[in-house]
C-alpha cells in the first residue's frame, strides 16, 4: 500500500510537471507571437484620434508630434477628430478600439481624471479600457485679473475676497473645468467666498473679464498669453511646481503658500488596454524623443507649453493621483453632475 501510494504520487507530480510545461510553453508562444506582430508593427496606417474639433491647439500639438513620429515609425499617421461631450466621445472611441497599435489618441486632464468623478454615468473605465502612455505637452494654468483691476497680486485678491464674502466672482470654461476645480481647490485653501460664473469658452470669459463683469479666472497659458503680453491681463500665479520660462517673474502658487498641488492641463498620448507592450513601448520612445527635439520644444515654447519628462508608469501614476483628489474636491462641494 505505501509503496503504491507512492507512485501514485510520483505519477501525479509527472503529470503536474507536464502541465505546467505546457502551460508555460504556451506563454511562451504567445509572448513570441506578440513580439513577432509589434516586430512588423507598423505596416499601415496609424490612426490618431483627437477628441476635440480640428482647428486650434490640440490640432496644431497633435499634427506637429505625428508628422515626427511619422517619419521615426516609416508609417503615415492619421490625425482624426471625434469631438463632443467634452471629449468624452473621442475618447469612448480609443477606448472601445482593436488593442493592435493602429488606433491611438489623445487625452487630456479632463477626460482622464475630472470626469470620472464629476459624472454619475461614464462610457469608459480610464483604468480598466486604456493605456495612458506619456505627457508630451502641459500647459500652466495662470491666475488673471483685469488690466484695470485694483488687485496688483494674489495676496490682494485673497484679502479683497475675504473682506467682501460673495461679493466677487471668478469665470470657468464650465462646469468641473480645470480652471473652475483649481480656483475650488483656491478657495479651499484660503477660505473665500468667490461666487463661480460659468461660460462656455475663453472667447466669452475674456471679454467679460475685459469688462469688469468679472474679477478673476484661471486659465491656460496658450489662451491668456497673449493678453498678458499685450498688458490686457495682469497675472498674479502659475500652477506649476515652477515658474514657466514665459512668464518668469509671476510666481507659482506654491510660492505664495496658496496652493498644495500642482494642475497643468496636459496632452498625453494614449491607447486601448491590451496593446502589446512592445508596441506600448516604441509609441513611448518616438513620443518622448520628439518632444525633446528643438523644433518641438521651440513649438511648445511659442504656444505657452512645456514638455515635463516623464516615464509610463510616472503618467500613469500621476493620473491615479489626480483622479483621487478631483473626486474627493467634486464630493466635498457637491459639484458632481447627473449625467
């Protein structure tokens, strides 16, 4: 009896060995079959889906990366657009595609991180349905006042605000915009009663602000640039860990111990879950290696951008964060939208 139980034991074990050989023989394969596809990756065509209208600087950033890239991978890549719902349709669309590297896109903060807490109802899973590959271009948001406003800093606003509670206002782009959740995370921070007064773009705020109709904003570098320059706009602060090399005396919120976290509105390229790591990879590489050729930094540079360096899993990583304290500010004040 013990010695049957005993080769009915080694038996086993052979069986158990086998198995396991097969199993691994079949992950072999199929890494094999996968870098043997991202080997002949690319050989047609890639599409790159932007989820914003063609025209302005999601179009001008996206075209100026893909031509490079373009050349680095010997394959045409295709600027699409796929607007609407703030970019969340264009991004369902990258989501929901074939994982085989021949449809990529852009995200950007919102769709990545703000929405996920501002809506009741998402189309994608951000961390279930894509790959966030890397940020190749940020932008500043920058603190404003009129060119007229009495304010001549970020201290003064604060103290105006706080002696007038309701009695001043701030414009947004909209609703769970990157310009009205930093000015949340402002008030937060400081204690001031600024009453939100949402448009539905830069072209309507900025002549409101123009006109006294509203003290304040936050808005991207690209967009208040420039009126700052033309001495239309006065900015108090940046939000970035650093002054930005365009504007090199406004300091950073930091600085100025109103602000604990840095907000940038960034470009990043991205892609559905379940692409090949290989394919994952090359992407980063051309990407990264065109945002720090001089013809793309001396781009980014006019229009108000900087290129932060940064690996896949520090994006990846920052969106996470991100993602965690937007949803915590949206809950606090209550600001989510039922949709």
């Amino acid at each position: 009896m013990l010695v049957r139980r005993g080769t009915v034991f080694e038996e086993r074990e052979v069986k158990v060995s086998r198995r396991s050989v097969m199993v691994m023989s079949s992950a072999t394969a199929a890494v094999s079959a996968g870098s043997a596809f991202a080997n002949e990756w690319p050989s047609r065509p890639i599409r790159f889906l932007v989820p914003w209208p063609a025209g302005g600087l999601n179009d001008l950033i996206a075209r100026a990366f893909n031509d490079r890239v373009s050349k680095t991978l010997g394959q045409t890549i295709i600027t699409d657009f796929k607007a609407g719902a703030a970019g969340r349709i264009g991004v369902t669309e990258i989501a929901k595609a074939k994982p085989d590297g021949y449809t990529i896109g852009m995200g950007n903060l919102g769709p990545l991180t703000i929405f996920p807490g501002l809506y009741k109802t998402m189309p994608y899973d951000v961390g279930k349905e894509l790959i966030p590959i890397t940020m190749f271009a940020a932008s500043p948001l920058v603190l404003v006042v009129g060119a007229d406003s009495p304010v001549k800093s970020a201290a003064e606003l604060i103290t105006a605000s706080r002696a007038k509670p309701g009695g001043y206002n701030f414009a947004s782009v909209g609703m769970g915009s990157p310009a009205h959740l930093t000015y949340e995370m402002l008030k937060v921070k400081t204690g001031i009663e600024v009453v939100h007064v949402p448009y539905k773009g830069t072209n309507e705020s900025l002549p409101a602000l123009f006109a006294g109709d509203i003290q304040s904003t936050f808005d991207t570098l690209p967009s208040l640039l420039p009126f700052i320059r033309s001495g239309k706009l006065r900015a108090l602060a940046v939000t970035t860990p650093n002054r930005v090399p365009q504007l090199p005396d406004v300091p950073t919120l930091k600085e100025l111990g109103l602000g604990d976290a840095d907000v940038m509105s960034w470009y990043a390229l991205i892609a559905p879950a379940g692409t090949p790591q290989p394919i994952v990879d090359r992407l980063y590489t051309a990407y990264t290696a065109a945002a720090q050729t001089p013809e793309i930094q001396k781009l980014l540079a006019d229009q108000g951008l900087i290129y932060i360096p940064n690996t896949t899993a520090q994006f990846q990583a920052q969106i996470v964060a991100e993602t965690a304290r937007w949803a915590k500010l949206i809950k606090d004040n209550k600001l989510e939208i039922d949709q």
